[in-house]
C-alpha cells in the first residue's frame, strides 16, 4: 500500500534495499505533513514486526518435531490481533490517499 501511494506521487524506490528506501521516502512525506506521521509510526512497528515474526519462524522451524503449533498459535493472538488492527487502519487512511 505504501509502495502504491508513492508511485501515485511518482516516487519509485527499487532494490537494493527497497523496504528501507520506501520507508524513508514515506517518512519524508510525513515530516512535511502531507501524510498524519500515525502512519510513520505504524509502519515503523510492522517493519519491527515483521523481522520479529520472520526471527521466530525460522526458530520455530528448528523446533517443529518438538512442539504443536496449536500451542503457539494460541500465544500468538493478541500480537496478532493488534497487528491486524494496525494493519487495517494503515490500509483504511492509504486508501483514501490513493
């Protein structure tokens, strides 16, 4: 959704470094006040997230034969469900930007 709203702007990042080149170039955009800096702060916590998550599921790769996921599924809710919250409302104030 990001990556989308830049481009509408005509601001393109590619690789290297894509995810932490659309980032700034969103943050750019928040510091002059074009997009509520909410948004920044969201984006920041899924990026935190999101390598987060990516560090738990290659450990819990290792650990498959040992534990059921039923277990740490129902751990997992509540990150989960504020991620998703968090999600939404990010995706809900880009669409009406785009």
């Amino acid at each position: 959704m990001t990556k989308a709203y830049l481009i509408k702007n005509k601001i393109f990042t590619n690789a290297p470094e894509e995810h932490k080149n659309t980032y700034e170039e969103f943050k750019k955009l928040c510091d002059i006040g074009l997009i509520d800096y909410e948004l920044i702060k969201i984006y920041k916590e899924i990026i935190v997230k999101a390598d987060t998550l990516l560090n738990i599921f290659d450990k819990e790769k290792h650990k498959r034969g040992k534990f059921t996921y039923n277990i740490l599924s129902e751990i997992n809710m509540r990150p989960a469900n504020e991620s998703l919250e968090n999600a939404s409302y990010f995706i809900k104030h880009i669409n009406s930007l785009l």
